[in-house]
C-alpha cells in the first residue's frame, strides 16, 4: 500500500537555527498537507500543498511540493521554542483519506 | 472558529468492554474521518464517513469497529470488545466537501482510550 516517510525522526536544534524536514510517498499525491502535533495535543493543519513545483511560505515557515508530486518538504528559518512538536506530512491521493508520514519530531534547546 | 471536538478525553476500560467514543464535527461539514495514533507513532487512517454511509475503511477497520451518525450532529465510532492493542489515541476530523481532494481536514483534541 501507500507509504509516507519522513526524514529525520528527529531533529535537535539549538535556538536560532534552521530546520528541515523531508517528505516521501511511495505514490504520486493529489495534495499534501502539513501537520504539527505538540506532545499530548492533536495534528493542527499547517497548509495543503497542490500544484506540482509549489512553493508557499508562512512567516518562517517555507513548504514545497516536488515537481513529481511524491516528495516535500517543510523549512523552519530560525527556530523558536514554540516550534517544538512533531511535523507530520500528510499525503491526499486517489481517495479521500490522509495517509500520514512516520513524522519528525523537533527539539529545540533555547 | 468553529471546532472539532471529542468526547470523553479519556476512556479506560476493561478488555472486552464495549466503548463508544463520540464526536461533534463542524457543523456545516459533510466528510467525516476517524484516525488513530498509537503512543510514538504516526497517525493511522481508520475510516472515512459521507452521506451517512461508509465511504472508505482501512485494514484495520475490521468488524470490531462500527460508524453511526446518530442524529445531525454526532459521529461515533464503536468498539464491540476491546483488545489490548486498541490503546490509543482516537482522532475524529471532518472536512466540509465533498468529492473535492483538496479540502482541508480538521481534527480534534483526540480520546485517548486505554484498554486494560
């Protein structure tokens, strides 16, 4: 079946720098969303990705979607510790459900 | 804004028990989805709802679990006998069209049930 995986599982930073985490499906996707789940707390939608090549930013955040619409990733510039939780990407395929990445869980030391 | 939300927060039961966990999705949404996430891991898709019937399930949907929307705002998910291995958290989200692949789903808070 369908398979999401990220890269890393996780990620320790030290306050102030950059972060990256990388999305791969086994399948080409309608759509990706991304998700952050703070520990104990539920995914909180992030953005939903569509077209092949997009690029969309929030403040600090930067997403992209692959030309081949089976890979992405997220970027943190300069990381806060309100950023720490775990990224989880999410593909959207040929049906309706999200199929989830095994998520990066980020660390951030201030 | 207009929530998800799940009832109770936290279930424990015995294994074998029945557990019915509820959710009030947004009202004017009309796809509705359970997930799990078993502690550590990553979020697993249960089962997905529209127009009162099952649209999708996946293996592990197997006949121990069952969907209802009981009336024009509730979504429940139910466990006939609960196992060991149904720990988890339990995520109900819904999504407000239909057909479209592209829509957005929002989740909630979760029911973190533990089976004994």
């Amino acid at each position: 079946g369908q398979q999401v995986m990220q890269i890393p599982q996780y990620q320790h930073v030290q306050e102030g720098e950059d972060f990256t985490t990388y999305c791969n499906s086994s399948t080409t996707l309608s759509n990706i969303q991304w998700y952050k789940q703070r520990p104990g707390g539920h995914p909180v939608f992030l953005i939903q990705l569509v077209k092949s090549g997009e690029v969309k930013k929030q403040k600090r955040l930067t997403f992209q979607f692959g030309e081949a619409k089976k890979n992405s990733s997220l970027h943190i510039t300069a990381t806060q510790t309100t950023d720490v939780g775990t990224y989880f990407c999410a593909g959207g395929g040929a049906t309706n459900k999200l199929i989830f990445g095994t998520g990066t869980l980020l660390a951030v030391q201030p | 804004e207009p929530e998800v939300t799940q009832t109770p927060s936290h279930q424990v039961t015995q294994m074998g028990q029945e557990v019915i966990l509820r959710c009030v999705p947004i009202s004017n949404h009309l796809y509705f989805y359970w997930y799990r996430q078993i502690l550590g891991q990553k979020v697993e898709f249960l089962v997905s709802f529209y127009n009162n019937e099952i649209s999708e399930k996946s293996e592990i949907f197997d006949d121990q679990f069952s969907v209802e929307r009981p009336d024009g705002s509730n979504f429940t998910l139910k466990i006939r006998s609960t196992k060991l291995e149904d720990s988890a958290m339990y995520f109900c989200a819904s999504r407000r069209l239909a057909g479209a692949r592209t829509d957005t789903q929002y989740f909630g808070p979760g029911t973190r049930l533990t089976v004994l």
